[in-house]
C-alpha cells in the first residue's frame, strides 16, 4: 500500500511562539481532492476540517505533536510533527480502503456535493501550461464543455455541458451553473456570464460537474456546474507579474500579490488587457482588480471576505454579411463573503452572503452610418443571495448535510417589453444531502431539494411561481481500492430567464426577438453510469455513458418575432473518454473524445451541436524548452440560415434553409522556458491559417502568435 507523502515547505518566520500547519488532501488513486477530511492534534484537541476544495489551516504552539487525518472511505493517518517557529506545508496522499460489513469507526466527513467522485478536478499545472488568454477559451479544452463566441473575448459566449444549451438569436437559454469560488455569478436578465470579469489569473482549480445538479445547487444548474476556484488557499503562492502581447496589437499585464500575518492573509491580483480584434469592431479592453481579506483560527474556523470590480468596452463586429457597428461598455462588482465553524463534535455550519451588479450600455460606434443608427440601451442587474449549510458528522459511516439558501435578483433593461417595470425574481431553496458507506466497497448518496421561484414582472402584471422538487441518487462501488464504478440518477429543473419571459428587441440585423410569459419551466431526467480506472501515477483513464431526457426544453424559433417556446421533448445520449500518459517527467500525452446524439421527438433540428469532438495534447519537457502542441478537432454543426433571404413559411413560423458548418481540426504550440525567476512563452495558434466559424457567417481568426513574460517574486 502506497504510503503518505508529507512535503515539508518552511516558508514563512512567525512572529508568535508556533507554527501555522496548512496544506491539502489528495486521494492517492485519482489525484481528487477530498473535501471535509477531519484534521486534528491528539495532545491539545486543536482541530480543524478540510474546505470544499480540500485545503486546511491551524495554527499550533511549539512543541511535539501527533497529527491525525482521517476521512470516511480513506485510511486514517497518524504522525509525529515537531512544531518550532517555522510555517509547515503539508501535501497529503490518502489511499481508498474498502470496508467490510461490520468495519467500525472510520471517522471523516464527505464533500457537500453528491457524487463527488463523478466530479472533474482540473489543477492549474494541468491548464497553465495552456497560456489561454481567456476562461472562456480555457473552459474549450474540458470534457463535455462547449463554448460557442463570435470571439474568445467577446460578450456573446454561449457555455454548454452535454448540449444542454445552444446558440440561437436570443441566445437566453444558458443552463450551465457557473460559480466562482461557490458563489454563482450569471447575469440575472439572461442567465449568462460576465466572462470578462472572471479572475483567469488567479484560477487555481476547475470543478465540472457534468450531470444536473438540481438536488444541491436548485434551477441554475440544470444542464451542469462549473466551479472556478481561486488561489486563495495556498499560502505557498508567490508573487507574480506578467506582461504580454501578439497579433492584432494585442497587450495584456496582471499581477498577483499576497500578504500574511499571523492568522490573516491579504491578497490582490488584477489584469489589463486590449486588442484591436481579428476583424473590423471586434476590438477589446478590460481592466479588473480582485482583493480578498481571511482569517483563519486554531479551532477550526474560517472567515473570508472577497470583491471583484471589473470594467470592459467591447466591440460587436455582426456577422460578414451584415456587419454590426455596435459597442457596449460593462461594470461588474461582486462582494463575496464565507464563514465556517465547528459549533460541538460532529456538527459544524457555514454561510454564505454575496452581492453582484452589472451595468453595461450598448451604443453605437462614432463611424456607425446614419442607417444603422441604434442609440443606446442599458442594462442594470443587481442579484443578492445567501447560503447556509449544516453538516452532521457523529454517526460512524452515516454524512447529513442540510441546508437552504435564498435569492433575489432584479434587472431595468431597455430590451425588455416596455410595460414591464423592472422585473424580479425571488427563489428559496432548501436541501438534503446524505452518504452512507455501505460496505465491501460500496457506498450510496442521496440527495433531495426543494425549489420555489416568485418572478414579479411590475406595474401589477401577472406574478408567475414556479416549484420543483429534485432528487438524486448516486452508488459507488470501489474495486481493489481504486478502479471505480458509479451509476446515477439525477433530475434538474429551471425556471425561465426574465429574457425568455420579457424580452423584446429588435437586433442590429434586425431579427425581432420577443419572450414569452407563458412559457414553462424546464426538466430533466438523467442516467449515468462511469468507470474511473487509475492504472498507476502515470497512466489514468476513465469513460462515461449518460442518457438524459428534456421536457419542455426553451428556445427561440424562427417565427415573426422569433419568439421563445417550449420543445415538447428532446433527448441526449453520448459518451466522454479521457486519459492522461506520462511515464516519465520528459513527456506526457493526455486527450480525451465526446460523442453527442441528440434528437427532438418532434424531429424538429437541434442545431450547433457536434456529434463527436476530440483533443489530443502531447507535451515534451527538455533542459532548452518545453514543448506543448494540441489539436482539437469538432465534427460538422447544422444551424438553420436566418440571414437567407430564401425562406417558406408554415402559418407564423419561418423556415430557413438548414446548412451545415464543416468538420474542423485547429492545432497550435505552446513553446516556454523558465529561466531563473522568469518564464517565457510564445503561442501559435491556428498553425495552418485555417478559415473556420463557429458560428454561421462569422470567421474566426486566422493564425495568432501571442508571447508572454512572467516574473516570479
């Protein structure tokens, strides 16, 4: 059996008489990492848990003292640590056991999300090496993601797992949760993202869910979640400092700072970034600045105080055929605040509390022509939510979590239909989550959650409620101690966006798009069933087969206005595989393949979505230069040709000619080299000057070459 492996970092001089113990706990057999694992010092019963993300902090006095990890389903660890004045980082590999019937008193806690084995954990050393220039860019190389942008940083960027969602005029139908760390961060007039606003410098893990979530996190998290989590827990970090640039008079700077003392910690890391774009108005500019302030104690208890403010003006270039002088400007805030405490042995609770606004302005640009004159539009969304969990850890195999959480969210948009007065959305939320290890390697999950949406159009308008109760199953069972098998059920809901409901706009193509107040809330139904195989550190594989059933699916059809409608059903079924190769510390391969087949009942076309796609990345390290080049290749796309003048009519509706974007395959390298504190990168993108789109009649950049230098501190 593989032993612990304790690293020992002496990093800081304390002031005080001890020594601050922080570090993180992996599974030994996936690399995972394990939420909620008890931490605790036999001599003085100072203690501590691992956060969701698998990271732990306490402070200890001087002296000889016995640490003990221990984790439900883990082999419990136990050793001798010598605490002098000097901060001690640990990194801790626990191995799987698999217990038997009768097996008594494994303590530990279990992650707050059910099915955390079926979760992808994407590290930064995984993804760095990357050098994407932006998240959404980023999100494109993970399993079951699809991200569809007029350009990589752009505003219009559609996020989609499985092919929950798609990209249509209107564009409303995101159904993808996206959190940063936990906290959810979408728009609340569409239900999107403010990609520009996401802290991409500070990103230190990524967590996929790719099932529905409905059972823990409520109607957001229908069609998957994504957890962006920052780098706040490791007091490890270094400063660092980076500037860059490359085609189309791209230049970009950021920055990363931390501060400690004592049981504080102080960080700020920000980036600037502008470019002139690959085609006429598709420029960029972006500043943003993220500070944080937390405070951690010897009895386990962790506060935490965050705000993201960004700004960006962005250029809307239209499609080739229709060119678009459209400009728009947004201000984003978030105000984020946590606190965990163990309250008596075996129970402990958290809260959460954030704030989020958006103000953006579209308008047009000073060279717009007279007949393309739009003026100007402004969105205001203001969403403020809180959390609150408890989690029940005092029977020997059996985990209780219980929770609620509430929100509330308005938006003054002057796209929406004009006798409509700043809607609102008010959702409550209250949950079950539970694990129980059954024995000889299984375990069982359960979860449960109870949804209740109020959305208030204004003026005395007809108020709509919407409520769903979702559930979840997940079983386990772990073979000769790591190769895995799960099997799950999961159900996913989601009430409409005040877009789908109120929307009313005519776009600079002039498409008249207009909600629908009747619509109804969205389902799913989803099965799955995964084998994770860890043949050893070097070689890990996995695959996964899921079937998942819409009812009621929202989308924006071509009728006169293009109006959104619910789909009487539509059903997914697929295939993910991924793996990773890497023998030795010279060269390493990993990729991964999707398979996705879906179809309407109604035979009606589900547009933009590859049947198969597929990544390979090979990466060769050497004394003079690191070398990563990966391809990724996507398989024709049909999308329906709105901008045709070629079109019949059914009663209201329009039929547009369907047409087919063509198989692509897009390479590029990655050439870098660390020279002392400083390291060196040039990106080649798109190697071969390809023409391709994304989406209909918009092309995307040719060959790219961006360079970077990064400072360490």
């Amino acid at each position: 059996m593989k032993q612990l492996n304790l690293v020992f970092f002496f990093i800081i001089i304390s002031f005080s008489t001890g020594a601050t113990i922080s570090g993180s706990i992996k599974n030994s057999a996936n690399l995972k990492y394990i939420p909620n694992a008890n931490i605790y010092f036999s001599e003085n019963e100072i203690g501590s848990v691992s956060d969701s993300y698998g990271y732990f902090e306490i402070e200890v006095p001087q002296g000889q003292y016995t640490i003990n990890i221990t984790n439900i389903g883990f082999r419990p660890y136990s050793s001798v640590l010598n605490i002098e004045n000097e901060d001690i980082s640990l990194s801790v590999d626990m191995d799987p056991v698999i217990l038997n019937f009768g097996e008594i008193s494994v303590e530990g806690l279990i992650s707050t999300r059910l099915g955390f084995e079926s979760v992808n954990v994407f590290t930064k050393d995984e993804f760095q090496s990357s050098k994407k220039q932006s998240v959404t860019d980023l999100l494109r190389m993970l399993p079951g993601v699809e991200m569809q942008f007029a350009h990589p940083n752009g505003r219009n960027v559609n996020l989609s797992i499985r092919g929950s969602s798609d990209y249509k005029p209107g564009g409303y139908n995101n159904r993808v949760l996206v959190l940063l760390d936990g906290f959810p961060i979408l728009i609340p007039n569409s239900g999107a993202a403010d990609w520009s606003s996401i802290p991409l410098e500070s990103i230190a893990r990524i967590e996929v869910d790719n099932s529905p979530a409905s059972a823990q996190y409520g109607h957001n998290s229908m069609g998957g979640v994504i957890n962006l989590i920052t780098d706040d827990n490791n007091k490890l970090s270094p400063a660092t400092f980076s500037i860059g640039g490359g085609t189309f008079s791209t230049l970009s700077t950021s920055f990363n700072k931390k501060f400690i003392t004592g049981n504080w910690q102080l960080g700020f890391n920000g980036k600037a970034r502008s470019s002139n774009g690959h085609r006429n108005n598709s420029d960029d500019t972006l500043g943003r600045i993220r500070s944080y302030l937390k405070y951690v104690d010897n009895r386990g208890r962790n506060y935490r105080f965050s705000h993201i403010a960004s700004s960006s003006n962005i250029g809307h270039p239209g499609f080739s055929s229709s060119p678009s002088f459209r400009r728009s400007e947004r201000t984003s805030h978030y105000l984020q605040g946590h606190g965990f405490y163990p309250i008596v042995e075996g129970l402990s609770m958290s809260h959460s509390v954030y704030m989020n606004t958006f103000q953006t302005r579209y308008y047009d640009s000073e060279d717009t022509p007279l007949d393309k004159l739009q003026g100007e539009r402004s969105y205001d969304d203001i969403s403020i939510g809180l959390r609150s969990e408890a989690l029940m850890t005092r029977w020997e195999r059996w985990i209780v979590m219980i929770g609620a959480d509430s929100d509330w969210s308005r938006s003054k948009v002057t796209v929406f239909n004009p006798v409509y007065d700043s809607p609102t959305q008010l959702s409550l939320g209250s949950f079950l989550q539970t694990k129980y290890l059954i024995g000889n390697g299984w375990s069982l999950g359960l979860g449960y959650r109870f949804d209740y949406r109020l959305t208030d159009p204004g003026n005395n308008y007809k108020q709509r409620i919407y409520s769903n109760k979702s559930p979840k199953l997940n079983l386990l069972y772990m073979l000769k101690n790591k190769r895995s098998f799960t099997i799950s059920y999961s159900e996913g809901f989601r009430a409409p966006s005040l877009s789908e409901l109120y929307l009313q706009h005519i776009s600079s193509y002039g498409l008249i798009q207009q909600g629908n107040p009747e619509v109804l809330p969205e389902r799913v139904r989803a099965y799955e069933l995964s084998y994770e195989h860890p043949h050893s550190d070097s070689w890990i594989w996995s695959v996964s087969t899921f079937f998942n059933q819409y009812e009621d699916m929202i989308d924006f059809v071509y009728t006169l206005p293009v109006r959104a409608v619910n789909r009487k059903g539509v059903n997914g079924n697929g295939l993910e595989y991924q793996f990773k190769y890497a023998p030795n510390e010279i060269i390493s391969v990993s990729g991964q393949y999707n398979y996705l087949n879906m179809e309407d009942k109604e035979e009606i076309p589900v547009l933009y979505r590859s049947k198969h796609r597929a990544q390979l990345s090979v990466e060769f390290k050497s004394k003079l230069v690191n070398c990563l080049f990966t391809a990724n290749y996507w398989s024709e796309q049909f999308y329906e040709d709105f901008l045709s003048h070629e079109y019949s009519m059914d009663g209201d509706k329009v039929i547009f000619p369907t047409k087919i974007l063509p198989e692509q395959i897009i390479p590029e390298l990655i050439l870098s080299r660390e020279i002392r504190s400083f390291d060196v990168s040039l990106k080649i993108v798109n190697i071969f000057n390809k023409k391709y789109e994304l989406i209909q009649d918009y092309p995307m950049p040719g060959r790219c070459l961006y360079g970077t230098l990064t400072k360490t501190i």
